[in-house]
C-alpha cells in the first residue's frame, strides 16, 4: 500500500467554538505547526512521489495559522494536490483571491444549515461564510478559474437534517458542486440524542445469508412508506438487505485511512493513521461514553513520514485493519471494553478499532 494522502493538521485553534467541537473533549492545549516542521514534511513528502493530496485540516481551522496561505503555495508548487477544510469565516475576499492564484485544488466549507440562523451547536457566523463563499464563486467567475472545486461539509443531526434540500438549492449561488454529508460525533453527552444512526446495525454477520437469516436482495424501489416499514422491519430482524447492489442493513467495518493509503500529522508532528486516533477525547454513543487513547506512530522530527509509513509496526497495523480482527463493539454493550480503545474480547490490544464510527461509515471524511 503506498502513501496517498495526508492530512495535514497545522493547527489546533480555531475562530469559532461550535459546541459539537472536539475541542471540548481534550485537554490538550491550542497548538501551530512551526515553520520547519512543515518544511521537514513537505521535503519528504517531495521524495516519497505517491502523494496525491495534502489535506489542510483536522481539528482546528488551518486559516487561523498565519503561514497557512504559504503552505498551502509551497504544497502546490511542489506539485500535491492541495485541499482546504475551513468553517469559512477567515475566507475573505484576499483570503479568496490568494487561494485562487496559488492553485487550491479543493475547498471544503463546513456549512450545517440553509439558514442563516447561527445555533451554538452548529458552524456558526452563517451570513459571513454564504458571502464569503459567493465572493469565491464570483472570483473564480471573474478569473474564469476552474480550481477551486467548492465542497461543503454538512454535519447530519436530528435538527439540521431538513436542511438538506435548502442547502443543495444555494449552489447557484455559494458555487459549490458537492455536498459531503457526514454525522455528528457526540463529544458532549448533552449532544448524544441528536444523532441519526442511532438504529444503524453497523456489522454484517450473515454476509451470504443463511437458511436461519436469508438475505433479502431488492431491485431499486419508490422510497414509500409501505417500502419504507417493509424494509424497516426487515433490517430490525437482522436480515442483510441489498437494494440495487447497494448494502442497506449495514456493511463491513472497513478502514479508508489505512486501506486507502491516509495518514494524519499533529501540529507538533506526530504521525497517527488516522484522524479519529489524533487526538485523545472522549465521546458519546448508545448510552456510553467511550475514550479514545490517541495512536502515534512516529514523529516527523524525529524520522521520515516514509520511514514511518513503511516501519514494521505501521505495516502490522495495516495489515491487521486490512482483516479487522476486532470485536463488534459498535453493535455490543456486553462489557465494559467498549468504553475505551485499549483492548476487546477477540484478545485484540490497543489500538482496537471495532467501535469505530468512520470504519463504520458513519462519519466521513473529505
Ligand atoms: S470550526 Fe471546527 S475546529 Fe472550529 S470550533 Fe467549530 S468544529 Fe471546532
Ligand atoms: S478503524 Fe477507525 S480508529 Fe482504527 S485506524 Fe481506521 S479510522 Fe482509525
Ligand atoms: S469487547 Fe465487550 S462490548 Fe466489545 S464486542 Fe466484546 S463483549 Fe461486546
């Protein structure tokens, strides 16, 4: 498997303070990549040739950086692809212009509602990110730049998922081509009842289906309401329903990061697989608080990202994601393991990832 795509955290503070952040679940303090560990990454990101994209992101708002724009600039000049998470507020109309002339292959905006309503649980500064975004769009007009690709991030909860609709009909408008939707992650036990895959059965167990439970393969159908309970009740009695090919009552546990060549770097450098395992935080799902004990590989200013992609222990975990050996804790409440990352019932040692929301695709990342 070769290295494809890093995401790039370089900083961890942030303009806003949404009350779904993950912030509020660490301890750690705000952090900002330094100048030379930036460069240290990207010089061996220039040799290592299988790079196809540099992500600016995690967990904080990269613009709040003060050297972003110039990474951003170097990354392209080095020939990655470059993209851009941003909640959007710092995007002016310079912040605009620059990231159009130094080549930003794609831009995502974090935007959870049509409205302009701002609640403190969501992105804020509503009215500020839609203008922000038309002056994009009306750049690139102007400029007849094709890059940015504009994509926003949408986090689906029970009280912004009516949104949607509204939202897909200001492409026009804001410029943006795609909308990525993703869950919410309950950092905040207040926050729990708002999300909308609370009844989701994450793990196939008759994957071929058996006389006991046999599995149900549908032709596309009208989503009515008489389709709707059929195939509600069908998915509670755990049966494997496939509509048109596509897995409706669940699916493999399957890791993008580490199957697909992702890796993630810390403003001070520490290389983990993955987003979720960044950081250590906490979060809440089906009634439990769980923590996460962040994994980290290695260190940039200590090896090279590529030595530490290929080292033997990384190459062990990949290989262990590949078959993912770990316990359905996502779907179990059967002990106390679930609560944290460190070992599970399959005699499997941290970092155990069957509770994993992202390998569960529930949440997703651009
Ligand atoms: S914009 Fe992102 S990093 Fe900033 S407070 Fe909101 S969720 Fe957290
Ligand atoms: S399964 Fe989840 S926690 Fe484990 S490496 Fe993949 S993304 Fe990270
Ligand atoms: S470790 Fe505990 S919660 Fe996880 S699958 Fe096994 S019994 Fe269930």
């Amino acid at each position: 498997m070769t290295l494809r795509k890093i995401y790039l955290e370089i900083t961890t503070e942030c303009n806003l303070d949404c009350g779904m952040c993950i912030r509020h679940a660490w301890s750690e303090p705000a952090r900002r990549m330094a100048r030379g560990t930036f460069q240290r990454i990207l010089d061996d990101l220039r040799t290592v040739g299988t790079i196809e994209t540099l992500h600016f992101g995690g967990f904080g708002e990269p613009l709040a950086h003060p050297e972003c724009l110039e990474f951003l600039r170097q990354a392209a000049q080095a020939g990655l692809g470059t993209e851009l998470l941003s909640n959007g507020v710092l995007l002016d109309e310079a912040t605009a212009a620059a990231l159009i002339d130094l080549g930003l292959d794609r831009l995502i905006v974090s935007v959870d509602q049509a409205s302009l309503h701002d609640d403190p649980d969501f992105h804020g500064q509503a009215a500020t990110v839609h203008a922000n975004l038309r002056e994009v769009y009306r750049q690139r007009l102007v400029r007849r730049a094709s890059r940015p690709e504009v994509v926003i991030e949408f986090v689906a909860t029970r009280k912004n998922i009516h949104e949607l609709p509204a939202l897909k009909r200001l492409g026009l408008q804001l410029g943006f081509s795609r909308i990525l939707v993703t869950h919410l992650v309950p950092y905040a036990p207040e926050l729990a009842n708002d999300v909308l895959y609370d009844d989701w059965t994450t793990t196939r167990r008759h994957a071929e289906g058996s006389p006991w439970n046999p599995a149900i393969d549908l032709p596309r159908m009208d989503p009515r309401v008489e389709v709707q309970t059929v195939l509600d009740r069908l998915r509670a009695s755990g049966s494997d329903v496939l509509c048109g090919g596509a897995q409706l009552s669940g699916t493999r546990m399957y890791c993008r990061f580490t199957n697909e060549g992702r890796a993630a770097v810390t403003p001070d450098g520490w290389i983990s697989p993955c987003l979720p395992l960044l950081h250590s935080h906490a979060y809440y799902f089906r009634g439990a608080r769980r923590e996460i004990l962040a994994y980290r590989l290695g260190n940039v200013l200590q090896s090279r990202l590529s030595e530490v992609w290929e080292s033997d222990t990384y190459r062990s975990f990949r290989a262990r994601l590949r078959d993912f050996p770990f316990s359905p804790c996502i779907d179990c409440g059967g002990c106390d393991l679930r609560s944290a990352n460190l070992e599970d019932c399959h005699g499997n040692e941290f970092p155990t990832c069957g509770s994993c929301l992202w390998a569960a695709g529930l949440v997703q990342c651009p």
